[in-house]
C-alpha cells in the first residue's frame, strides 16, 4: 500500500534590515520540528557555495557604489542556483523551507528603493526555477529608523555582521523607500504576504508567526 508523501511548504521571511527575521526563522523552525515536520532553514543571498561568494559581493561595504542593474542580477543569479541546488531538491523531498529573503526583498530594494521598478524584477522571474513562488511570506515590519538603528547596533556588536553592512550604510530614506515597497508588495498580494509588527516583542511576534501559518500547518503551537 502506497503512502502520500509528505507536503512540502515553501515559507518565506522579509523586512528592512534589524527587524529579527532570523531570530524568528529559528521560533519557527523548532514550532515545526516539534509539529512533525522536517525543516530546511536558509538565506538569500548565500544558500549555497556559490551564493557565498555572491554574498560577499553584494554585502560587504564598498567605496564605490554597485550600479542598481549589477545587483539585480547577482541577487537573480543567486536566487537561480539556490532554487535549484538547495530549495527545489528539499521540496521534492516533501521537507518545509523556511528562507531568509526572496524575490520580494529584490523587488522591495532594486525594484522600489533603487528606482528600476517592480517590472524589470519580474521580467527576470517569469521563466523556471526562478518563477518559483512561496505558499506564504512573513513581512516584519517596524518603522525604518528604529530598524535602521537596531542593525546598526547589531553590526557594532558583530564582526561578521559589520563585514556585511553596505545596506546599513545606506542613509534612512532609502530604507524608508524599502519598506514602503514591501508594503505595497503586501497591499498587491495580501493572501499570501502576511504583515506583522515586528516591534511587539520577541515573544509575540512568534505567536502572530505561528498564527499566521494555522492554515497551512494546522499541528503548530506557541512555544519557545
């Protein structure tokens, strides 16, 4: 007698910088674990070899600015190795992918804040891997000046974070300008991106998390 294979969730987490996406990936990893799942956590950019070394490119401080059309399409050839090395392969295996940033970041940075538009994103999304698309996205928002001052905070206290703050260094408005791209991404898409207040606390933004995924994982429950 066959059995169903296990159902696979592709989950994505968005925001400005600072405001505890990855301290939330992790609450979120663990509630699945203990539901039954199995989970891959990852990041973009940076899911893979390569994605390492597009990292480096794209977030270390520079002198220079990087032209808006040269990350764009770093970020895309990230995205298109991590789809299909790393993301597409756990799927198949029926496993939960929760991943730190997707297309939405890119449409929210380069796309809005760096002025190329949603379209020129999207032209370059439309064929596969990269017209993969997640089940559900998690936009933590706060206001930009109290995110901005989080991450920097963050990177006095972390080497390898201050090794990767050329977005940090960016002045308040463009940050503004990214979140006010996120949140027109939300308005256009409010199924499947879900906003939350990441200024509620640690706690309670894991909660409003887990609710916010009661659809799609009817076994999740609060916890640590």
């Amino acid at each position: 007698m066959s059995t169903e294979p296990p159902r696979s969730r592709f989950i994505t987490f968005e925001g400005i910088e600072g405001t505890g996406k990855s301290t939330q990936i992790e609450r979120l990893a663990r509630a699945l674990e203990r539901a039954g799942q199995s989970v891959l956590v990852t990041r973009e950019p940076g899911g893979t070899a390569l994605g390492r070394r597009l990292r480096a490119l794209l977030l270390e401080p520079t002198e220079r600015p990087m032209h808006p059309w040269v990350e764009l399409l770093l970020y895309t050839a990230d995205r298109a190795q991590h789809l299909s090395e790393v993301v597409l392969p756990a799927r198949e295996r029926g496993v939960v992918v929760l991943c730190d940033r997707y297309v939405d970041a890119t449409l929210a940075y380069q796309g809005h804040a760096r002025g190329l538009g949603f379209e020129a994103v999207l032209a370059l999304h439309r064929s596969p891997p990269l017209d993969t698309r997640p089940e559900r996205t998690l936009l933590l928002d706060m206001d930009a000046a109290t995110s901005l001052s989080r991450a920097r905070r963050r990177n006095t206290s972390s080497p390898e974070s201050a090794g990767e703050g050329r977005f940090e260094a960016e002045e308040l408005d463009f940050h503004e300008r990214v979140r006010e791209g996120y949140l027109e991404l939300a308005r256009r898409d409010p199924h499947r991106i879900v906003r939350i207040d990441a200024s509620a606390g640690v706690a309670q933004v894991g909660r409003d998390v887990i609710d916010a995924l009661r659809d799609l994982f009817p076994a999740l429950e609060h916890g640590s």
